[in-house]
C-alpha cells in the first residue's frame, strides 16, 4: 500500500504540468482632454473600463488645470486602479498635460523621459509592474502630430526605444500610446524592425486604413486611420485579442472620445 501511494506521488509530481499565465489585457486610449461634456465623457469611458477590466490602461492627452483635478487620477480613483502621469510641465504648474498609466497595483519603478525636440512638448512614460507572476516593463507615449512630420516622429521613435533599452531590465515589454501616424509609417521602421503591432498581428488580412479599423473617430470629424497602438516583442506574446473599443455613442449622441479605444489581450509565451 505504502509502494503504491509512493508510485502515485511520485507520478503525479514528475508529471505535473505548470499552468500557462493568463493573458494580459492592455487598453490605449486618447481622452481628448476636457473637450466638449468632459464629466458625460467620462461617465461613458468609466462604464466602457469597467466592464472590460484591463490589467493595464494607456491614456493620452491626460489634462488637469486649477478647476479640472487631474484626469488620470479621477479615472484611476473610480476604477479602483494606481495612476502614474507623466507631463512635460513641472510639477508645481497648476495646468498640465501628459500621458498615464493604470494598473491595479502599485508599480514597482516609474520613470519617464522628454523626446526631442524639446519644443514639441512630447514624452514617454514608464511602469515596471508585476501581473500575476511576471513583471512587466510598460510603456506609454504621444507622438507629433503634423501630417508632414514623419521626421520629427521618427527622432521620437529614436529616443523612445534608447529609453525603453535603458529601463527594461530583463521584462517583457509593451509599448502603446497615439504614434499619429500608421504603424506601418516609414518613420516607425526602427520600432517595428523590433516590435510587432499587436492589432495587424490580429487582423494579418485587413488593410490597415479602412473605416472598421480606425482608431480615429470619424464623426468627430476625422479621416478613418489607426493610429492608436500596442506594440510587444515579437517572441514575447501570442495575441490572443485585439479589438476596438469605445466605439459607440449613448443615446444622446455623445461619444466617448475623438478617438476609439484600443484593446489587446497578450498570451505570454
């Protein structure tokens, strides 16, 4: 009875399989500042979050000023999330204007970086956070913005991967964020010679500027492009889900944002 007992354990333990990790689940999304019914907007971006529960959320154009308590935190208080901002303007303004990251728990690091040219007013910010049982480096930016400046993007692209090279240590990691420009662009060739684009890796057949697919809202008055992204390593991930979120208005016609939300779901490898 004891040898059998020993065999079974025995068994069992040589032959346990390790539960793969969950999928991870990161949202990017362009808040557009305070425009329009900024409190009906964010009534609408609350409930679209709340109901999809990302582990990480990405957010652009992040605004506080002396009457608007700062958007991240507001968001980040009704989520239930930990909130870090990232702005260009010093810390002691009473306006100021950035990027954030969410994450249900607190980061491990943060650090954040001006890309050039300094006049542009853009920055990239970063998280070392752990999820279940891995860490991960994330990263969030807001590209220039001009139709003519590719150039200018692709010296952000330049400073943003030597930070992402300098602060990674040895995570998995995503970057995500408004690139403003496809993420097939000529300017975005250094970051996608090292990174896939997570919703072209979901859609490999879809041309990447038809209405369906763009991360830019067209009844706000824009040309259907997405240039709203998550990139990862290409060995790093499996995508499991990549879909745009955000997309519709409420009954009385507003709209969550100028531009849609983006979700991925990430397997790890």
């Amino acid at each position: 009875m004891i040898a059998l007992w020993l065999f079974t354990l025995l068994s069992t333990g040589c032959h346990r399989e390790t539960r793969p990790a969950a999928p991870l689940s990161v949202v990017t999304l362009n808040l557009w500042h305070d425009k329009q019914d900024w409190p009906h907007r964010q009534a609408l971006i609350v409930a679209g979050l709340q109901r999809l529960s990302p582990d990480v959320i990405l957010l652009q154009e992040v605004l506080q000023d002396t009457a608007l308590p700062n958007q991240a935190a507001t968001l980040a208080e009704r989520l239930g999330y930990r909130y870090r901002f990232f702005s260009v303007d010093p810390p002691d303004r009473a306006r100021r204007y950035g990027n954030a990251i969410l994450t249900r728990d607190a980061p491990l690091a943060v650090r954040e970086t001006m890309l050039a040219p300094l006049d542009d007013y853009r920055n990239a910010g970063h998280v070392r956070v752990r999820i279940g049982e891995q860490a991960f480096a994330i990263y969030v930016t807001h590209l220039h913005h001009t139709g003519e400046g590719g150039a200018i993007r692709q010296r952000q692209i330049d400073d943003l991967l030597a930070f992402v090279a300098a602060t990674r240590g040895g995570d998995a990691v995503l970057i995500g964020g408004d690139f403003n420009t496809r993420a097939d662009a000529p300017e975005l060739k250094s970051l996608i010679e090292r990174y896939t684009d997570a919703y072209a890796a979901a859609h490999p057949r879809e041309a990447v500027d038809v209405p369906s697919h763009s991360t830019l809202n067209t009844h706000e008055g824009h040309a259907p492009l997405r240039i709203d992204h998550v990139f990862f390593p290409r060995d790093a991930f499996r995508v499991v889900e990549a879909r745009i979120i955000l997309d519709r208005a409420d009954a009385s016609g507003a709209w969550p944002s100028d531009h849609y939300g983006v979700l991925v779901r990430l397997q790890p490898r």
